[in-house]
C-alpha cells in the first residue's frame, strides 16, 4: 500500500508544473520569439554581403547598324563591334562602416529576443500567481460554505427564528455567486497560460513566499543594451555620412573591334559631382539622431528607476498588510468568534451577531488575499526590470 501511495505521489509530481517550467515552454513555443529569431536569421545574412563590392556591368554592344542592310559591316569606320566592364570602387571606408551598422542591427535583433522573454516570464508569473491565489480563494470559499452551512443546520435544530435562517441563505447564496465567478477566472487564467505556452498547463506548483529582491537596475538588461546599440548605431551613421562625401569612382574598360582596322581599348574613370549638398543634409540628421537616440536612453533609464521604486512601495506595503491580516487582525476575530459562540451558548448574544461575525471573518479572508494577490501583481512586473 505504502508503495502504492508513494508511486502515486511521484507521478503527481512528475505531471505537476513549476513556474520555470511553464517559462521554459513559452519560450519554446512563442510564435513571436520565433518571428525574432528569424530576424536574426535574417540580418545575419544581410550581414554577410554587406562589405561586399557592387558587382561589375558588362556591356556588349554593336555600333551604326546600317537600317537598310543591317547584314553588311565594316561600310565605315565608326562601324564597331565592343565589349566593356564597369566596376563601381569605393574610395573611403563606407563599406566597413556598413558591415558594423549591419553587425549592430543583428546584435538589436538578438536583444529584442531576450526583451520578449523577459515580458513573457512577466505575463506568466502574473497568470499563475493569480491562479495559485485564486484556487486559495476558492478554498477558503468552500471552507466558509460549510462552515456558514452547519450553522443553519443548528438553527434548523434549535429552531431558531427565521430571520436568522433566512440571513444565513442570503450568505451562502452571496457566496456560491462568487464560487462561479472564482471558477470563471480561474479557468481564464488557465486559458490566458495556454495562450502563453501553447498547451493545457497540468498542476501548477508554486510557494506564495515573500521574495527579497535587489532592487538595483542592472545595466545588462536587454533594453538598455537596445539603446546602446542604437546610439551606437547612431555614430556608425555619422561616421558612413562623413565617409560617403567621398565620392566613389566607377572605372570602365572596354575592348573595341573593327573589321580591317586595328582593334583598340577605351578606358574611362567617373564620379559623382557632390554639388547638392545631399552629403552635408545626411551628415545633420544623422547627427540629429543620434541625440534623439541619446534622449531616448536617459528617458528610459528614468522610468526604470522611477518603475523599481514604485512596485518596491508596493511590495513592501502589500507584505506588511498581508502579515497584519494573517498575524494580527484574522487571529483576533477568529478569536472573537470562538468568544461570541460561548456567549451564544449562554443566551448573552444574538445569532445575528454571530452571523455578522463569520462575514467579518470571510470579508477580512478576503482582503488578506487581495493584499497578497496585488504583492505578487508588482513582483511579477518587477521580474521583467531587474
């Protein structure tokens, strides 16, 4: 028998799902870490030709074809057969500079993965401490049903008034109408992780401990190394601009034929005439965005810090309250209650007092959990900044 329950305990725990495991099948099978990675398929590839020469022209071509007698050649002189290439040759460092702007993109794209983890382990913490407390709740719930339950029954016995009676049924109605409501959301959230991980999630195992955090911004977190490539990126852009006011060259060879007269070779150098002033507008805004890109990063690093401050006030506010229920406030009305039952049994308290006082002890229940739900809510926010 013992070997039995003890099999039975191992599978239980084999199906059950922690935390961890749940983050780890998101990632596996988010559709949209799957479109990032592609991205970074993608500019890994850019990435590879980005240095990479223009490749040449080739020309071929037949001058002064007679519209008469097309057929007929060497008529004249200017009648010629040729062949010629043309390659484009950069004569700054802007094709260097393009393959690192390609290399920042690639790098951007790598992060903006890890971004969408971190959101995802946020989201997921959030669903299944809400799940977790929910299944408490429900608890609890049924606890005080069958407790709220028994005590009619002794009314019933003692005959008491109906008033009282009457009183009772109004709670357990008030409290079967949030059972269905409890069981409604809880079978949200389920929904909301399957949305997440792709699957049915089976048992969740998760401790509604009280975590101590080290509320430090971390500089490694992937949006603000985001941002730094951005800027970098930003300064690669200043320095291509500055590069690309050099003009480059496009140097053409080509090989002429005519029949009963010497063959020749014409070779030509050509380059752009940077008269408009493309170059200088192009080297502003790059400088411009750069500095949009530098604002960026400061505002960010603000709202970070401002964000860890606020849900460190929250998480410590919803801690103290939670333990003043669960330590304080809960204990002393469940002591009132066991007072107020003796006196009941006196005849020294009115059975609606008594009723009022179980509500207490469920409103209070309640509030309890609230204040650990909305510690969780911020620690779960708090995962995704630190």
């Amino acid at each position: 028998m013992q070997k039995i329950i003890l099999v039975l305990f191992l599978t239980l725990y084999i199906q059950a799902q922690d935390l961890h495991d749940l983050v780890m099948l998101s990632y596996k099978n988010d559709p949209v870490i799957a479109q990032l990675n592609a991205s970074v398929n993608l500019y890994e590839t850019k990435t590879l030709s980005s240095d990479l020469w223009e490749n040449p022209n080739l020309s071929l071509g037949i001058t002064d074809i007679q519209i008469d007698n097309i057929s007929h050649r060497s008529l004249e002189p200017m009648q010629t057969h040729f062949i010629s290439i043309a390659q484009k040759i950069p004569l700054s460092d802007k094709l260097s500079l393009s393959k690192e702007l390609s290399s920042l993109k690639e790098e951007i794209a790598r992060l903006k993965v890890q971004d969408r983890k971190r959101v995802i382990q946020s989201k997921l913490t959030l669903l299944v401490y809400e799940s977790v407390i929910m299944k408490r709740r429900l608890k609890l719930l049924q606890k005080n049903r069958r407790n709220l339950y028994r005590i009619k029954q002794l009314l019933q016995g003692y005959q008491a008034d109906a008033e009282y009676i009457m009183e009772i049924e109004q709670v357990l109605s008030v409290l079967k109408i949030k059972e269905k409501t409890y069981l409604a959301k809880e079978e949200i959230f389920t929904q909301q992780i399957q949305e997440l991980i792709l699957q049915k999630p089976k048992d969740i195992e998760v401790k509604l401990d009280f975590v101590d955090l080290d509320t430090k911004l971390l500089k490694n977190h992937p949006l603000f190394a985001l941002y730094q490539k951005d800027i970098q990126i930003a300064q690669k852009s200043i320095d291509l601009a500055v590069a690309k006011q050099k003009a480059d060259i496009k140097v053409r060879a080509g090989y002429y034929q005519r029949q009963n007269r010497d063959d020749y070779i014409n070779l030509s150098v050509s380059m752009p005439l940077q008269i408009r002033g493309r170059e200088d507008i192009a080297l502003k805004v790059a400088k411009v965005a750069l500095s949009v890109q530098e604002h960026k990063a400061m505002a960010l690093h603000n709202r970070f810090e401002n964000s860890v401050k606020m849900l460190k006030i929250t998480m410590d506010q919803n801690r103290a309250t939670y333990r003043l229920y669960k330590q304080n406030i809960l204990p002393k009305q469940k002591k009132i209650s066991k007072y107020l039952r003796s006196k009941n049994s006196l005849n020294q308290v009115s059975m609606i007092t008594l009723i009022n006082n179980a509500n207490k002890v469920i409103k209070y229940q309640d509030k309890a959990l609230d204040a650990l739900l909305a510690y969780f809510k911020a620690y779960a926010k708090m995962r995704y900044y630190l």
